[in-house]
C-alpha cells in the first residue's frame, strides 16, 4: 500500500489544541454497527459488558524536552526518547546545525551530556546516571507535546497531558485516548462489571515522526518498551477463556498487546520486550477484540493501524463523517 492511501483534508479548525474543561466531556464516535453513531465518551459505560476487560496503558509522560547550547553557542532542543543503558540515551536534537560526535551539549541548569553519533532521526546522548537525568528533566524540562498543536507546553498541562492512572515515568507522549477518562469512569465501569488491567507501553519519539517512504513496507518503526504484568496476563487469559471482549485503550495498549502475543509462547502473552510491531491493513488480531481510541492524523502510522483492525473502507467513511 501507498502512502497517499491513507490521506485524507483535516482542516485545521477541527485538531483541538487544548482539553475541554473536563474530563471525559467528548464526543464519541461509536462504529459498532453498520454506520457511525454519534455519542459521548459518558456513555462507554453502555457500549460495554459485565466480564469485558478494559486494558489501560499506565505509562507517564517524562519532561522530556530539555534547552541548551551547543559549544559554538547555537541553540539547541533535546527530547530525551528512552535509556540505553551506560549512561547512554537515545534522543531527538533540534539545532540550526547538527552537532557532531563527541561534542558536548550543555542543557537545562548547566548539565553536560555528550554526543556519542546518530542512528536515522535519533542521537544517541551520553548524559550519565539515569537517575540524575530524570531529575534534570524534573527540575528543568517541558512536557513534549505532539507537534501538531502548535504550542508550548502551559500550566493545565501538567496535569491534563497525563492519564489519572499514569504510574511508569518513561514516554515522552501521552497514550491520548486514555486522557478521557476520570475516577468516576472508572468506577462506574468496575461497577457495571468490566474488569480493567493495565499494561506499560512507553510512548516514544517516533510516534511523532512522519512517515517518508511512499511504499510503506519500507517504514521502519522506532523501537518502545512494554511490560505486561503477571496480573494482566493471567486477565487476558481469563477472558479468552469466558469468550469476553477485550478493549484496547489507544494504540499503544494495542501494540504492547499484540506484540506481546507475537513474542509469547503457545497462547501466552510475552511478559516485556522492545517492539517495532509494525500494524497495516491485513494484519491478523490476536488478542484485542475492540478499540477505543483517538482520531489520528493524515498518513500516520496509527490511521494505517486503526484502518487496519476496522477495515480501510469503513474507517475512511467513518473520518469522513467526524469531519463533515
């Protein structure tokens, strides 16, 4: 498939650049039946079931972006991606020139990190002990933002930009279709008898970066860390077993989902691993039954995932109505 299949006119009207005043205050767009329904993200509670699992992506999103200066004195933007290990990261660098190996980077109150070279769109940064990072993104950094809002990160963010279960430091971009939901959801939907697990998936840099190959089995997708709980395995199982529906939250519970069952033995889901699971039409589901998740931009890679779990045909009438 082309790139240009997976394009579509979004008017710049229509990407909301700040969260309604609360919570959960969304309109949804229910695709279960023949054609789209217009609802409210309040009434997820009655398109669920008693026994249905609910799979919440729990990572956090770091304060990743971090400002400096280069040797010559040139400014410079650095969003730390993930830990290498060795005091090693892999991060995306903006600057008017690209620095080169073994130059140093002075970044937030004055901390030194070194570039060690460049792997395709990421560098890799040796800035120490991880513990010391994370404190300067703590002490110094801004939330990342997706691009497409067009503006720096601002006080409701802080808290906005993060799920009411984030628990795992480590993304450096929201799982947004969790950014719905509140306490009171939750338990109304614990109430109603859905069961809910988490998995960890973090959110990394290359959910960001557009795609630049107009085949796009020549994409190659940045690498992200998962983690699935004993608790959450043995839930998935359950739930296979009792013939109930299992929700995905977002795409990257999804992925942590289905790569896990790629990597795993028999039926198990795999416990951790780093993936570059790859999900374009024709793709086969092993785990996730339904998927609550956000409307995504033209020719990204998450539309060419959702295309592919709801059907290309469907998914692009139903873009086109949420557009009309």
């Amino acid at each position: 498939m082309l790139l240009s299949d997976f394009d579509y006119e979004l008017p710049d009207a229509l990407i909301a650049r700040h969260p309604p005043a609360q919570r959960g205050a969304s309109r949804l767009l229910d695709l279960r039946g023949m054609a789209p329904r217009d609802t409210q993200f309040a009434e997820l509670p009655e398109l669920m079931g008693a026994g249905d699992l609910l799979v919440l992506n729990d990572t956090r999103v770091l304060k990743a972006r971090l400002f400096g200066r280069k040797p010559s004195g040139g400014r410079v933007e650095v969003v730390f991606e993930r830990p290498l290990g060795n005091g090693e990261w892999a991060a995306l660098l903006r600057a008017s020139h690209a620095p080169r190996p073994g130059s140093t980077l002075e970044l937030g109150d004055g901390v030194a990190v070194e570039v060690v070279g460049r792997e395709g769109d990421l560098f890799r940064l040796r800035a120490g002990d991880d513990a010391a990072m994370l404190a300067l993104m703590e002490r110094c950094g801004e939330l990342p933002l997706p691009p497409y809002l067009e503006r720096a990160a601002e006080a409701e963010d802080e808290q906005r930009y993060q799920t009411v279960y984030a628990r795992a430091p480590g993304a450096v971009a929201a799982p947004t279709a969790g950014l719905h939901f509140d306490q009171a959801m939750l338990e109304v939907l614990r109430a109603r008898g859905v069961e809910i697990a988490s998995v960890t998936l973090h959110v990394g840099a290359g959910t960001f970066q557009p795609v630049r190959v107009d085949d796009i089995a020549q994409h190659v997708m940045h690498p992200e860390r998962y983690w699935i709980p004993p608790a959450t395995r043995a839930a998935v199982a359950a739930a296979r077993d009792r013939g109930a529906r299992i929700c995905a939250v977002g795409t990257t519970s999804l992925r942590a989902l289905e790569a896990a069952a790629q990597e795993g033995r028999a039926a198990e889901l795999a416990e951790a691993g780093d993936t570059r699971l790859f999900i374009t039409p024709g793709y086969r589901f092993r785990v996730v039954d339904r998927l609550l998740t956000n409307f995504h931009l033209p020719r990204s890679t998450l539309l060419m995932l959702v295309q592919a779990f709801g059907g290309v045909e469907r998914l692009r009438a139903a873009y086109g109505h949420a557009v009309a």
